[in-house]
DNA sequence: CGTCTGACAATGA
DNA sequence: GTCATTGCCAGAC
C-alpha cells in the first residue's frame, strides 16, 4: 500500500452516493494528475467485500469500462443507486450525476 | 534495462 | 454520435 493507493481510497470514499466520478478526476483529486490508468489498475486489485463505492468510477466519456461480468455487477449497484445506465454502459443522466 | 500492458484522457477526423 | 491516435505512468516480465 503506497501514498498513491492510499490516496485514491481516501478520495473514492468520499463521493457520495448517486454521484460518480471519472478515473481522471479521482487521480487528480488524490494529488496526482495523469495517472488515470493507475486507478483502474489500483481498483482491479480491490477484494470483493471491499467497502469502497468502485463502482462509482467510470471512464470521461460517461460510460463502464469494464467488460462481462464486472459490467453487470458495476450497472447494478449504480442502479440502484438510482442512475441509469444503458445496455451499451453509457450512463443516461451523466452529466447531472458526475463530480464537477 | 527495454517492452508491453492496462477498469484512462484529450484530441481530431 | 463513434473510432483512431497519441500521451501518460507504474508494474509485470
């Protein structure tokens, strides 16, 4: 567990429920821009009966980029969050649930 | 040490 | 709107 990680659990903990945030934006929160793509890596490593909302984390275009199983399990709980989300994973109401 | 990979982002066609 | 390209950076090999 290094800054970095710590860092990007401490901000993700913090989103609220019924919004989300972008993988870009939750790197720069934790204080270190650019790193999008180490997020999605820091995520993937998360166990199963973590209590982080991940799944509140999607990629700047408004949609899932996970694929599969993971897909359905992130659609879901973003549901029942009460945001919608498209068979293709693009989320409806995006612009009114992302972080600004 | 060189290369490849990934739950990405910004840009342009 | 979608797709391709380029930049990005830490880890795996």
């Amino acid at each position: 567990m290094n800054e970095f990680t710590q860092s990007i659990y401490m901000n993700l903990a913090q989103i609220p429920k019924g919004r989300i945030i972008s993988y870009g934006q939750l790197a720069k929160l934790a204080g270190y821009p650019n790193h999008s793509r180490h997020v999605g890596k820091t995520l993937a490593k998360l166990p199963k009966d973590t209590t982080l909302p991940w799944h509140r984390v999607v990629n700047s275009q408004g949609r899932i980029s996970l694929s599969g199983d993971s897909f359905y399990k992130q659609k879901e709980r973003l549901e029942k969050e009460g945001i919608a989300i498209c068979e293709n994973g693009k989320i409806m109401n995006f612009k009114q649930v992302i972080m600004q």
